[in-house]
C-alpha cells in the first residue's frame, strides 16, 4: 500500500462520518415531523418527513464505504506503514 492508498483511505473515513451524520440529521428531522404531526401541523409535517427520508438513505453509502475501507488487509498494511514511520 502506498502513501496515495493511505490518505484515500483517511478521506474516505472522513466521507464515512459526514453521511453519518447526515443520517442522524434525518432522524432528527424525523421526530420533529412526529411531534408536528401529533401537534396538528401535517403540512409541516410531511416537509419533515420528505426531509427526514432523504437524509436517513445516507446511512446506505456509509455502511458500504465503512466496510470497503474496513478490509482486514488494508488494516494491516496500514498498521505496517505507521509502525515503519514512527521507527524513522
């Protein structure tokens, strides 16, 4: 694993972690559509709902990527390249 492999790596942990919190964005969005529904406001409502469904399919890319870049072997090559770094 080069250098390149290693920081695309870091970016796509970093991509991990802003869909994350994307999909906690439409659970949030979520619960205030349940109390705007449950306060009466269904036009509100829906908008909250039509916001919470498309943040909550981030969670989708995030999972495929957390495992893509989770590979036992990239861990290990990884885990090499710091090791050989902090012995310079």
């Amino acid at each position: 694993m080069n250098l390149f492999k290693l920081y695309s790596r870091d970016i796509l942990g970093l991509g991990v972690v802003g869909f994350f919190i994307l999909s906690i964005l439409g659970v949030i969005f979520g619960t205030i559509a349940f109390f705007n529904y449950a306060s009466g406001n269904t036009a509100l409502a829906a908008s909250n709902v039509h916001l919470a469904l498309s943040h909550i399919i981030f969670v989708i890319p995030a999972l495929i990527i957390g495992h893509y870049i989770n590979r036992p072997s990239w861990v290990a090559e990884v885990d090499k390249i710091k090791f050989a770094r902090e012995k310079q």
